[in-house]
C-alpha cells in the first residue's frame, strides 16, 4: 500500500510530471558521444517492453501526474511497432513529443499528425555534411537536412538539438544561430555530457558561457535578446532581433537546472533512472510482469533522487570517471 500518494515528489519538493521513455536501444546512426565505437551489449529482445508493457507504465505515471511524455531511443522510430505505441499512448491524457534523427520521420508524418504530436526534437551536430558523416559514422546529412525542412513545412515546431563539441563543431554555432533568421526553429547548444564509452573529458565541452562569447561577438548590442524561459525549462533561450527562430543553451555540466528538474526517464528495458547522470536504475517490467504493482518502486526511485546530478554536485566529482563510469552509454538511456 502507498503511504504517501503523491508518488512522483522527491524529498526535494521536486514534482515529476514528465516523463521521456526510449523505445528501443537500437539505432540508424552512430554517434560518437551517444555510442562507443565499439558498440553496446545490446538487451535480449526478450527483456524489451512490449507495446502494451510501454502503455501499462506510462499510464501508471499518468494516473500520477505525469503531463508531458517524450519518446526517444536510439531512435525510437526504427522500432517496428513505433506507430502502434504512439497510437495507445496518444490516447492518454498528455502532451505527447518525439525526439529523432529524422532518417527516416518522412515515413511517419500522417501518423505524428493523427497521433496530434506538434514538437518534434531531431539531434543534428552539423551543418557540414563530412562533419556529420564524421560524428555519425553514416552519410545521411542530405537525407536528414531535407526531412527537417519537410517536417517545418508540414507545421510542425521543430527544435534542433546541437551536442557542442570543442574544435569539432563548435566553429558552427553561428551558422546554427543563422538558420534561425528564416526558419522558425529553436537551435539548441548543448554542453557535452559524460556517458559510458563516449571518452568525454573537461577540454572537449564547450560552455554556456564560451557559447555566449561567440554570440556577442558576431551581434551587435541590443541584438541579442534573452526570452523568458518555460517553467521546468532545462534551456535558457535567446533570440537575434528580427529572426524567425530562436536559440537555446542547455548547460547540464556547468550551470546545472536541478532545482527545477521535472524529468524521469524510462529505459526500452523497463528500467526507472531518476536522473539522467544517475548510475543506479529501478526495475519496473519484471514486478509488472509478475503482476505486481509498480508503484512502490517508483515511489522509492524518486525518494533515492539526488539533489543535484546524480550526487556529482562539483566539476571535481564529474571530472572522476569511476562516479559516470558505471552509467550506461547514452543510446541505452534514452535521449
């Protein structure tokens, strides 16, 4: 029996209304800070969550709060019965979104339509085709520029997540800004995250504020004006006077928004991660299966939430390998 109904509160007074589940651990990219080179221990197929399995869970934290789901992978649409899920799920009462590498999103607009999906986040690291043929290992830039220019076209808000990458990509942040002048997306910078196999080190992030330096170097005074961020934002958003779009910087590593956090995420596995930085996992799929309820797992996940990242609330305790070291890779979280 729950003593406590409010399932998804922390210790911190932090309210869980949203929830990201990844469909699956599989991808059609191969990005270097999302996948070692080497590859992953993929799950048997058998301990995936079915369609129904994924609906049963999300309609527990919907019974519980939850407002706003996100899917996300790998890329969630190369699961087989991707349309499937998007329909049960669309059928709860909640803001339903979809994060993607737009490979292949042409295939699904009717059903992102019918399913009433309006915010689409597609990663995209590059505006240079060999750069994104570099960080991606496969050449589909042509491919994925078209398909975002498609999904804008059919009305959809668009948002294009950008992981920063010191002297890699980092040469681009004006040119992303730029594409803001006539379309109406948000560009949104992202500080490069430590995960499992992704060999990330201090010198290859680029901060919020060397992001800023670029950007006040390249507009004028007064140009550059700062929009007021969502409630829960993790993003703190800007716009160049006059452009259609906007741009936003996400600073996990140096200017962490735990106060506000919001988010829990569902693995394809049915595991529970409280934070995205947190090693430890609770197993929701084998008690559902065994037909227990799943509430007081969650209960307790949330209650073992750390105030700040995970417990690594200095740069001297993410600088230490063995603290993000036993995290998964990031394809085997979910985006």
């Amino acid at each position: 029996m729950i003593q406590n109904k409010n399932i998804l509160q922390d210790p911190f007074g932090r309210q869980h209304t949203y929830l990201r589940i990844s469909l699956t651990e599989l991808c059609n990219l191969r990005c270097t800070y999302c996948m070692p080179a080497e590859g992953i221990q993929l799950s048997p197929r058998s301990h995936i969550m079915n369609y129904d399995e994924v609906y049963t869970i999300a309609k527990t934290f919907v019974d519980h709060g939850v407002t706003k789901i996100r899917l996300t992978g790998g890329e969630p649409l190369v699961r087989r019965d991707a349309d499937v899920i998007l329909k049960k799920l669309a059928t709860l009462p909640v803001e339903l979104s979809i994060t993607s590498n737009a490979v292949i999103i042409d295939r699904f607009i009717d059903i992102l339509k019918e399913c009433n999906i309006k915010n689409i986040n597609v990663s995209l690291d590059s505006l240079d085709a060999e750069k994104f043929k570099e960080i991606t290992r496969r050449n589909d830039f042509e491919k994925v520029y078209k398909n975002i220019m498609l999904l804008i076209d059919e009305g959809f808000y668009v948002k294009l997540n950008a992981v920063l990458i010191n002297g890699f990509n980092d040469n681009e942040i004006i040119d992303f800004i730029e594409l803001t002048k006539e379309l109406p997306v948000s560009v949104r910078f992202i500080e490069f995250m430590p995960f499992d196999g992704n060999k990330w080190d201090k010198a290859k992030m680029v901060s919020y504020a060397q992001v800023m330096e670029y950007v006040n170097a390249n507009y004028d005074d007064g140009k550059v004006i700062r929009l007021k961020d969502a409630p829960n934002d993790t993003s703190k958003n800007y716009k160049i006077e006059g452009y259609k779009g906007s741009f936003a910087i996400i600073s996990s590593v140096t200017n962490p928004f735990c106060d506000s956090c919001n988010r829990i995420r569902l693995t394809a596995n049915g595991r529970l991660k409280n934070c995205l930085f947190s090693s430890s996992e609770s197993d929701l799929l084998t008690p559902l299966r065994e037909g227990k309820s799943i509430e007081p797992m969650i209960q307790k996940a949330i209650q073992a939430k750390f105030k700040v990242r995970g417990g690594m609330d200095t740069m001297e305790k993410l600088e230490q390998p063995d603290l993000h070291g036993n995290n998964r890779s990031m394809i085997a979280i979910g985006g």
